[in-house]
C-alpha cells in the first residue's frame, strides 16, 4: 500500500479501505484495520475505514455517504 500511495499522481487523493466478509467469524473489525494497515499515520489524504458485508449489506450505506461527501472536498 506504501508504495501505491507513494505515487505523485495519487497525492491527495482520498482513500477507501473496506474490509468486506463482517458476517465471517474472526473478520477484522474497522480498528483492527484502522491498526493493521496504519491508516493513521496518513495524514495527506481524507482516509476512510469500514467493515461490511456486501452479502448481508452492513455499512453499505455508511460507504456510500462517506464517497457522496467527498463531492467538494479535497484532503
């Protein structure tokens, strides 16, 4: 990921981390994300995190709200 986001035509640019399967046992959590990937260390850009199952729909609509925000918005 340090890599992808090392590339200058991606500065600024908001990032989205969902991390699907939440109805699987054992699945991450959106801290336990957060933490793993060190999602906070980024402070260049607009970072979003979310748990969802796109099977069940859990936090599909959190997702969507979160890219309708960023109509305007820069990092």
């Amino acid at each position: 990921m340090k890599e992808l986001l090392s590339f200058t035509s991606l500065e600024g640019v908001p990032l989205l981390v969902l991390g699907n399967k939440n109805d699987v046992e054992g699945a991450m959590g959106e801290q336990r994300l957060i933490e793993a990937m060190g999602l906070r260390a980024l402070k260049d850009r607009m970072v979003g995190c979310y748990s969802i199952s796109a099977k069940n729909i859990v936090n599909i609509d959190v997702t969507l709200k979160w890219l309708n925000n960023l109509k305007g918005k820069k990092a």
